[in-house]
C-alpha cells in the first residue's frame, strides 16, 4: 500500500484501519524500504548543511545534545519516552531502537495514512522489469487506482480532520502534511516536515505539560486523539456504505481540501465553504413564487442557526446565530455577484477595537464551525438533515 505522511509521530503496535469501505489506514511504517524513505526525508530536510537553508523559518533545533540544556531532536525523544512511561508499545519501541540513529527512530514513529493502489504497483514493477525501464517512468492516468484512490484518501482526511478538532481558529487543514503522496519521492528541504518535527519536539516541553489541553493537540499529539479518530472514523464509516452518503461525503470531502489547498483568497475560500453548506442544507425554491437568492439565504440561515443552536445547547441565543449566518451569506453573495464596493465597505467596518478586533477570515472560521456541526448531525441522523434540506 502507498501513504501519505502525517502530522502525528507516535508508535502504535497495530494498524487502525479508518476506513474498511474505502481501505484507509492509520500506521506506522513497518518494513525497510518505508523506513529508509522517511528517513531519507527527515535526514534531507531537517539534517541538511545550514548553507542548504535560504531562509530561517524552518523550524530546526539540533539532532543531538549539543549544549546541556538546550532543545534537541535526541532529548525530544527522551522527553517522549519519559512522558509515555505507562504506554507499554512505547516502552518496547524504546527498548528496541535503544542502538538505532535519532533520526530513523523518528522515521519508525511517524504515523502514516495508507491507501490501496489495487495492486498496481507490482505491475508497474513488473512492466519496469520487463521493459529495462530503470532510467525510465510510467504515466498514470487519472482513472488509474493509484490515482484515484490517493485522491479520495487525501479528500477524506480532510473531512476526518475537520471533524476530529475543536481549535477556535481552524482555518481547514488536513493532519496529513504534502498534497502528493509522491512527495516523498523527491527528498528536499521541506517546512512542512520540518514544522511537524519541530511541533513533536515542542510537546514534550516541559515533560509534565498537559498538551491534550492544547487547541492544537488535535494535530500534534496522537495520544489526545486517537480515541475520537477511531469514533468518528466508524461514524463516517457507517455513512460511506451507503452509496449516495458515499458520493456526498467524498465530494464534500474534495471541497474542504480544493478550499484549503488550492484557494489562498480567502473571500473565494468563504464562497466555497457557503456552497458546503447550501449543498447540505438548501434546496431550490419555486422560481415562481420566490426569489430565489432570498430564498436560499432564509433557508441558510433559519436552517443553519437551528442546527448550531441545538450543537451548542442551546446556550447561546439563537438570534446571535442567525446574525452571523446573515453577514456571512451576504458576503457571499457580495463575492459571487461582484459587489466589491458593498465588500470593501464590510470590511472596512470591522472592529479594530483592541478588546474585540475582527478580520474577514473570521467569516471563514465561522463557517467552517458551521461545516463540522452539520456534518455531524448528517453523520448521526441523515434523515434528519434530508428532512432540512427538503423543508
């Protein structure tokens, strides 16, 4: 099976499969040839000559114990041992790398995500043999297995993702860290490798420190996690047996990554995230009985702000809701028809008060608290979120 890295570096004794419907697995590495391509990366990108580094945000501290005191990639590691005592796998991971090299240890803790390739891989081997194509490559196609099912691994990690945190500033990020799972076949200097090092590393200082307290342990620390992973895994699970929930789910799924990794504007960002939320919630109303843009915005907003009312408990008044929801499709609609003036005048218009200052990605959070409230239910009660919609 291929992979993608990550955020997370931990051992775990047995895989965790996240998806039977869809083969997708959560693992570490488990033979040589793995172990030796994440090493490789680790070793290119965090270990590289400082001549190498162009610039000085990459998130490095030393391999080894330089100077008594001062953070290292080797007393991280202690600290992680010494901060998971009670975890038998861990201990017998550090009883079994006792002897191996700092940076390879690290290689066999990083979890992975691994996707079926439907044995193409082998035959693309066998063709590479059979053809002497050592210096040569092979062209995969986008109906490809490998492809396709990258694809759909990358698109549902994702959805997991947004629906494992609860960080009050999450912008949509995956726990898995490259866009490509052949990333890693081109070893280079990499922020992104290096920050989830960097991150490891800051989390086991002080050793005693709480992290699961951290709105960011849901793509630091594994240990905080795994019992929601493995929760909303089979939650999502249930729903992917079902073939139209499948479709829905990856789709919207393929939405939150293209939002995430494909769109820097964050006004188009906000558009997109809407649009996940319409798609949920909204159905077309009668052209000849409303107008069709108030229409959605009502049932936007009456829908949406019920939902999120009932997630929270009902305690935040549900009028507050639906006011925020209003701005945020009014903003929409400012984006998609091109009211830039109507746009700018809204922003202009936030708060630059020290006690309550506002920007526009607010919108964009907000919206995404939005998604995992729905979705939620969705996963929970889809008959209930059909029933929405067609109301």
């Amino acid at each position: 099976m291929l992979f993608y890295l990550t955020s997370y570096i931990y051992p775990i004794k047995t895989p965790i499969i996240l998806s039977k419907e869809l083969n997708i697995i959560l693992d570490n590495p488990r033979n040589k040839e793995e172990i030796d391509l994440i090493e490789r990366n680790i070793k290119v990108s965090f270990d590289s000559p400082d001549i190498m580094y162009k610039f000085n945000h990459y998130f490095r501290f030393p391999i080894h114990d330089e100077v008594l005191g001062t953070m290292s990639l080797e007393t991280c590691i202690k600290n992680f041992y010494n901060m998971y005592k009670n975890d038998d796998y861990v201990q017998e991971h550090k009883m079994n790398h006792q002897h191996t090299s700092i940076i390879r240890t690290l290689a066999t803790m990083w979890l992975i995500i691994r996707f079926d390739d439907n044995g193409e891989i082998n035959k693309i081997k066998d063709i590479i043999e059979e053809e002497n194509l050592k210096n040569g490559f092979v062209l995969l196609d986008d109906n490809n297995p490998i492809e396709k099912n990258a694809k759909t691994a990358l698109d549902y990690s994702f959805l997991l993702s947004l629906l494992i945190q609860d960080d009050p500033d999450y912008y949509g990020e995956s726990i898995i860290i490259h866009k490509s799972y052949n990333r890693l076949q081109d070893p280079k200097i990499d922020i992104k490798l290096n920050r989830a090092i960097a991150f490891f590393g800051f989390s086991t200082y002080p050793v005693n420190q709480d992290i699961c307290k951290d709105a960011l342990s849901w793509k630091i620390s594994f240990p905080c996690l795994r019992d929601k992973i493995i929760k909303i895994s089979k939650l999502i699970d249930v729903a992917l047996s079902n073939k139209i929930h499948k479709d829905k789910l990856i789709y919207m799924g393929n939405l939150l990554k293209i939002s995430f990794n494909d769109i820097e504007d964050e006004k188009y960002k906000l558009v997109t995230y809407v649009g996940i939320l319409e798609l949920l919630l909204t159905h077309n109303p009668n052209f000849n009985r409303f107008n069709v843009e108030d229409s959605i915005n009502k049932q936007f907003q009456i829908k949406v702000a019920t939902l999120v009312y009932l997630y929270k408990d009902r305690k935040e008044p549900i009028i507050n809701i639906q006011k925020r929801l209003k701005i945020i499709y009014n903003q929409r609609s400012n984006i998609a028809h091109g009211n830039f003036k109507e746009l700018n005048k809204y922003i202009n218009n936030l708060s630059k008060k020290d006690c309550n200052v506002e920007y526009f990605e607010d919108l964009v959070i907000d919206t995404i608290f939005y998604i995992k409230v729905i979705i939620l239910e969705y996963l929970k009660d889809p008959d209930f979120i059909n029933f929405l919609k067609d109301s």
